[in-house]
C-alpha cells in the first residue's frame, strides 16, 4: 500500500513539473493535461492521496486526475473544481415573484379552442342585441333585420350552449377556484373527478374558490339579461311610437316570408365576433358580454330610451344563484382546466336540456305573434316579447328565493 501510494504521488509530482517546465519554455501544456480552475499542486496531491489505486490501474498520463475518480467529465473528485474546458455553471437567477394564475389567454392559437368558438357565438349575439338597440327604425326592413338576426340563434341548441362556454371562461379566471378543481384531480384521478362532474355539476359549487368563480358568473350573466331586457323594452315602446308611421300602419303582406325568415334563420348565421380582437385591455378580466360593446352610441328614431335599473326584488322575493345553472358552468369551467383530449364529457356538460327548451319556446311564440299579426308596427311588440323578452328569461343564472307563503304552499 505505501509502495502504491508513493508510485501515484510521484507520478503526479513528475506530470505537473513537466507542465511547469513547458510553460518556463514559453510552450503550451500538452492538451492531454487537464487542470482545473484554481487548482493548485497541493490538491492534485490530496486527490492522489484520497485514490486507493494500485501501481498497476494507476492513472494515464493521458487522462486527467478527474477521470479517475468516477466523478462525471469534466468535474474533479467530489464535484470540487471544473475542468478548464468547462464554462462554469451559472445558477438560473431566482425569481420570487409566484407563477401565474391560469388565466385565459383568449388569443391563443389552439388554446381553449372548443370552448372559445362557443364562447364567440354568445358573444356575437350580444352584439346582434346591442345593434339592435342602437338601430333606427324608419322601415319595416329595419323590423326585418332585427328580428332575423336574432332569429338566427334560436333555431337550435346554439344560444345555450355558446352561454355556458362563455360563462365558464369567466369563472375559469379565478386561481384558486381552478387550483382546487386540479388537487383533487390529483387525489382522485382524472376519470373519477370528470365522472362526478358529470353525474352532478353542482357538487364543484363547494369547491374552495367556487362563491368567487359563482359571484362572477352571476354578475356576468346578469348584466347580459337586463341588456336584453333593456333593448325589449325599447322595442315595446318603440310598438306603440311606430302606429303614428304611415309605413308602420299599412296592413302587413308578408306574413307567410317572415315566417319562412324565422324558420331558416338559424341557416344563415355567420358569427362576426372574435374575442381576440375585443381584448384591447389584457389585464382586465372577462366580464359581461355586453360589457364588450360598451361605449356605443344609442341611436334610435327617438334618441337614447332612459330605462329604470333592473332590481334583485321579484315582488317581495329577491333573487339567488341557480345552483343547478351555475353549478353545471362551473363544472365546465373545471373540466376545461383538466381536459386530456376527450370533448365527449365537455360536450355533454355544454348541452342544458332545459334552456334549449325554453328558448324553443320562445322562438315557437315569436312565429305565432308575428303569424297573428296584421301591422308593421306589431313586429315591433313580437320582437320586445318573444325575442328578447322570453330568450331573457330563458338566459337568467338566478331564480326567486320562495317564501314563507311559498313554501307553506309546497308543504
């Protein structure tokens, strides 16, 4: 053992006054000699000290000192030094600033695709609503256009669908509403969370950060209803204004063309809006969907229609959330922030049996008004009561708090 030990620290000794020797010549050390940064004779004797190596496995001149330690390439025994050839690894600069929320970003190719292309046809028909609101009515063309565009969107389970995509992306704004939906998809699995998801969307309403993502929705959803209201209260005025138009009070020959209108509407609808091109503020959060037109001027045959705020009290009864609405957005918004590829559950989710029914209903009225009447001036009323009266109803995220006489009648 001492034999080998004076065997290895000799070599060493001799390997480093050879380098001296080439670099007292004015020549370049020979590049099979590696040393590292900083290192001196002294730690090249330390590491032949610490190498149990026996005289015959004893280092090549022709590696370095490093190689024969099992160290990875480039490193000295011990990770202490770097070989010359090496940059030195630079540690990554800290950051204390936390990740950021998963905030949608709206624009972004591929991303959240599905649900924003539905989101964009809920938004398009607010739109539609708000140039409704702003149109002159100086001719029945202008009746017709109105109640075509809105028409378009009532054919099919479009309208549903496109709010609850929409209203999703608003709750999906939340952090710690989407965090917690993903820690029990990390307990659980991703099968058994979209499972209980889909048997009962209500149950994430309890999810941390759900009262949050429930009042955004509700608050979201509600300003887009009294907008619609708004607009179908003009239209009713706009009813009983219109009788003192010689157009307006000519009796209506194209009864059986409106209704074709109504019928193939929904086969004409081209969505115009992009939810891409209304972010022109990217810090400020997803509201309304009337928000997105706001700044409008209201034109109308009689100027800007002053309308009373749309209160939270039904008669004596004041409004809460609909759990079974709001429950099944919220559910939507979940799954989006775990989807893994398979839209079958998503797909299911954005279907709302009940509303799609309602705005049935109300398309079935608005054909049956517009069938019964005799005037110009009376598309006006069928376009305040069916298409957007009724649809605004059908569309509201909140339902009347039953009270006491209510309840007693119940039991």
């Amino acid at each position: 053992m001492i034999e080998a030990w004076i065997s290895a620290a000799a070599l060493a000794i001799a390997l480093q006054s050879g380098g001296d020797a080439q670099q007292e010549d004015g020549m370049t050390p020979a590049p099979s000699i590696e040393r590292s940064q900083g290192e001196t004779p002294e730690a090249d004797e330390s590491a032949a000290e610490t190498s149990d190596v026996p005289e015959s496995e004893s280092p090549e001149p022709g590696g370095s000192q490093a190689g024969s330690s099992g160290a990875p390439e480039g490193e000295a025994p011990g990770g202490e030094g770097r070989s010359a050839r090496s940059e030195p690894d630079e540690e990554p600069a800290s950051t204390d600033e936390p990740p950021a929320g998963p905030m949608l970003a709206l624009g972004a190719d591929g991303e959240h695709a599905p649900l924003i292309e539905n989101a964009e046809t809920y938004a398009s028909y607010h739109a539609d609503v708000d140039e409704a609101g702003r149109r002159e009515l100086l001719s029945g063309d202008d009746l017709d256009a109105t109640m075509d565009a809105l028409a378009a969107y009532y054919g099919d389970d479009r309208l549903a669908d496109a709010q609850i995509a929409y209203a999703a992306l608003v709750a999906a704004q939340h952090p710690e509403f989407i965090d917690s939906v993903r820690s029990v998809v990390d307990y659980y699995g991703y099968d058994a969370a979209a499972s209980g998801l889909l048997n009962d969307p209500a149950y994430v309403t309890g999810f941390r950060g759900a009262d949050m993502a429930t009042d955004s929705v509700v608050d979201a959803l509600g300003e887009d209803v009294a907008e619609i209201n708004d607009v179908a209260q003009r239209y009713r005025q706009a009813a009983y204004n219109l009788q003192t138009e010689a157009w307006a009070q000519r009796r209506a020959r194209d009864r059986q063309e409106r209704l074709s209108a109504i019928e193939s509407a929904s086969d004409r609808l081209e969505v115009r809006f992009r939810l891409s091109e209304a972010e022109a503020a990217p810090d400020r959060p997803l509201g309304s969907a009337a928000a997105l037109f706001e700044g409008r001027a209201d034109a109308g045959p009689d100027g800007p229609v002053v309308l009373p705020q749309l209160q939270l009290n039904v008669g004596e009864q004041q409004l809460q959330p609909d759990e079974r609405r709001v429950g099944r957005i919220l559910a939507v918004a979940a799954l989006e922030s775990i989807e893994a590829g398979d839209m079958s559950a998503m797909d299911a989710l954005l279907s709302d049996p009940g509303v799609e029914r309602c705005i049935a209903w109300a398309r079935l009225d608005l054909a049956q008004c517009v069938a019964a009447g005799h005037f110009k001036y009376e598309d006006s009323f069928c376009i305040a009561e069916h298409a957007l009266a009724d649809v605004a109803n059908c569309l509201t995220a909140t339902r009347a708090i039953a009270g006491p006489e209510t309840q007693a009648m119940s039991n």
